[in-house]
C-alpha cells in the first residue's frame, strides 16, 4: 500500500534520535550477534559464555554488553560473581515498531474504500441469499485464490459459523453478486471484538467494484458494532485482494510461510489485519 507523503506528519526529532541511537547500537556484527546469542537462549548466558561463543575476548565482550545495556536491548543481572545476560522483550517488538514507524507505516490508514459503485447495493444477508452465497462461494475455491477449502461448506455450518450481524450481500439490479461474512476469531471473551473476515465476488461481476463495496459495508458496521480487530488470510498470489484490503484499512501484519496445503502444494497466505479507529 503506498501513502500519501503529504498526509504523513513527520517523525518529531526525540523520536527520531531515540530511533537513530537503536540501529547505530546495531551498526557492529559483533553487537547483532551477541543480542541473537542472547535472545536465544532462555535463561540468559554469562559473559564468559558469550566470550566463548563469539570468539571474542572478555573485555571485548564486556564493551559490546554494556553498549547493549546502555541503549535497553539487554539487561544485566549479577549472580554471585557472574554477570548473567538477558534479553529485554521490549525490544522485540519495539525495534519493529521503530522501523514501521521510519518507513511511515503507522501513518493513519483509511477508513473504507472509497469511490463506490453506484449500481451496487449492499444489505443485511436473508435466508433466500444462502444459494447465491454458496454458488459464489463454489466460484471462489474453483478459483484456486480465494480458499484452502475444497468444498463448499453446508448452510448450516455457516450460518453457524458467521456472526448474526456481520454478513452482507451484495446485489445488482436484484442479482446477489458477492458477500462478506465475519466468524469470532475466539471463544474467549478477552477476543470477543476480534473476527475473521471473507469476501467473495461473483466470477461474472469482478472488477465492477463489489468487492469495494462490500468491504466498505464490513469495516463501517464494524466498527459501528464494537469489532475492534478484523482479521483476514489471503493468498499471497491474490494482489487483487490484498490491495482491497489496504483501501479498507487493513495493514499486513506478515506472511505466514507453507501454512496449508491446497491439492497437495503447500501455499504461503499473507495475514492482514484492521484496527476500528473508534475502539
């Protein structure tokens, strides 16, 4: 998804320093090596122990330790008379968030598609749909895009699955062309505003803006109904759907690499996710 530079305010200065003094701590190989030494390894290691596995001395090992301490990526504990070396889970997830944050990727997303088709209506799923539903959702695993499923699932099955209050049709001059549905993502009740998300569009109506349309419908009668995380796994051959859901408001989160196997290949989904700006 590419971002408007004019929209992005620019990193404030103490951010940026902050940010600067983390990847110059990492500028040494020795440095990134003796944080992955560290890091992996649960209970921590002894300088000793990391002089022997970096082939440095101990003072050299020492320096580079407490460079790591001074900036937060590592913590020093003494034991007796050994300094014992731990990671700083903080750091896990800041130093990514301080790239995300570099790269303006935590800039505001959008809220929904925009420019929305004129001739596309979309509306609450009633039980006369659930052929339509069904046949459009045969079309998309005939795609060999759209689902690690082989066949398609049972009225009942979804109509169990999807929540009440969150699946859409779409319709033109009277024909269903497309749904999207939202299935809790947990049975517990920390992730209650957490759902999985799907969309489908006919094969004779792609390319028409239903997709954009339903989406649109999705993420405002989500946030309207106190979802605060929507969630969706797609192909990472289907760019098509990805870029939709970037116009949604969705961020990749990452690949998940050989999750399935679909027909016997195994295949990699991209995991995105959207947060409601009111939640």
């Amino acid at each position: 998804m590419s971002i408007d530079a004019r929209h992005v305010p620019l990193l404030p200065s103490e951010q940026a320093a902050t940010y600067a003094d983390w990847f110059a701590c990492l500028a040494e190989p020795v440095r990134v090596r003796l944080l992955h030494a560290v890091a992996t390894r649960r209970h921590g290691l002894t300088v000793g122990a990391l002089t022997e596995i970096l082939g440095t001395s101990q003072s050299t090992t020492s320096h580079h330790v407490r460079k790591l301490a001074d900036i937060g990526f590592v913590h020093i504990d003494k034991r007796g008379t050994s300094s014992i070396v731990t990671i700083n889970e903080a750091c896990c997830s800041g130093l990514p968030h301080a790239a995300d944050a570099v790269m303006g990727l935590l800039a505001p997303r959008p809220c929904c598609p925009e420019n929305l088709p004129a001739d596309v209506a979309v509306r609450a799923l009633r039980p006369e749909d659930w052929p339509a539903v069904r046949r459009i959702y045969r079309e998309g695993i005939d795609s060999g895009l759209a689902t690690f499923e082989t066949v398609v699932p049972s009225r009942a099955t979804l109509d169990a699955a999807w929540l009440p209050d969150h699946r859409w049709v779409a319709e033109i001059d009277g024909t269903v062309v497309g749904w999207t549905a939202a299935s809790p993502a947990s049975a517990r009740d920390c992730y209650s505003g957490v759902a999985d998300t799907a969309v489908y569009v006919a094969e004779s109506h792609r390319g028409r803006g239903v997709g954009k349309a339903l989406l649109h419908r999705q993420v405002t009668e989500a946030d309207a109904g106190g979802l605060w995380t929507l969630q969706a796994s797609v192909f990472t051959g289907n760019r098509v759907s990805i870029a939709l859901h970037h116009a949604a408001g969705y961020r990749t989160v990452g690949v998940r690499e050989r999750i399935a196997q679909l027909d016997g290949v195994w295949h990699d989904t991209i995991l995105l996710e959207r947060r409601s700006p009111v939640g």
